[in-house]
C-alpha cells in the first residue's frame, strides 16, 4: 500500500513524515511531498493509524490521521 502526502505552507515545508501506529516509517526535509510503501505483509490484522506531519520553516506543525483495516 502506497502512503503518500502533500503540505504548502506561505513559510515553506521544512520537514515531512509518515508515522504508522507512532513509529516512524518515513521522512524527508526541504519537500513538500512524501510518499512510501508500506509493506502490509508483515502487519497485524487489524486496525492501524497512519500520520502525516508536516513543518515549517517557522516550526509549526500540521498533522492528518486516518486509520485503516488490514485484512488478511
């Protein structure tokens, strides 16, 4: 399954990533597009939550989450 992103901000994108179930999966610096594949092969059934963070160069944080079911 393909994750991806998109942010724009008037201060710039600074940094971006992908958490899956607040791990770490992905991330990037100086873009304001992210995307990765995740392997859902060696996931638990079940339900899981994917964020997407983004920054700028002022420091705000901006943030989306979606859960979704893996069903095997």
């Amino acid at each position: 399954m393909n994750i991806s992103g998109f942010a724009s901000d008037a201060n710039e994108v600074s940094s971006m990533s992908i958490y899956v179930d607040g791990v770490l999966l992905s991330s990037n610096k100086n873009k304001s597009v992210i995307s990765k594949r995740w392997h859902t092969s060696t996931i638990s059934t079940g339900t899981h939550k994917i964020e997407i963070q983004a920054y700028d160069k002022a420091g705000n944080k901006g943030s989306s989450t979606i859960s979704v079911t893996v069903v095997k």
